[in-house]
C-alpha cells in the first residue's frame, strides 16, 4: 500500500528563531497586531510503501530522525495517511 506522509520540523522550546523573531515584529505594520507566537519551520512531504499505516509511519519517523531534523535543535511531528481508496 501506499502512504502520504507528511513531516513538520520546527526548533525544540527554547532554541532561538530570528527568522520568526523577525516576521512577528513585522507584523503590525502589515495590519496583523492580533498574530503573535510566531514560529518558523519546514515541512516535508513524500510518500512511503508500506504494508501497514504503522510500518509507514515507522519509516517515516525513522528518515525524520535520520535526515530531517537535527534531534539537538529540532523537534519532528509525522502524520501519515493512506493514498489507497
């Protein structure tokens, strides 16, 4: 079976994001006082074939561990859902 998976990397609490810092200064000026806590991050989406929704999000978890997170600074989330009808 085939599995969208989806991986969103954002940094761990604590760890300093400037690029975010940056944005939610901006944003009054652009009309948005009401937004705050503003985070940055990245979001990777690929697809798995697995025999089971649990093998996918195994071998999902396993390359955000692996490749797309550095588990010092960031923090993964993965959601995986099926492509078959």
């Amino acid at each position: 079976m085939r599995f969208a998976a989806r991986v969103e990397v954002r940094l761990r609490p604590g760890i300093a994001d400037p690029e975010g810092a940056t944005i939610e200064r901006a944003l009054p000026a652009l009309g948005f006082e009401d937004v705050s806590a503003l985070a940055t991050g990245r979001v990777f989406r690929f697809e798995v074939e697995a025999a089971t929704e649990a093998r996918a999000r195994e071998r999902a978890e396993a390359l955000a561990g692996a490749l797309l997170a550095n588990p010092v600074l960031e923090e993964a989330s993965v959601s995986v859902c099926s492509l078959e009808a």
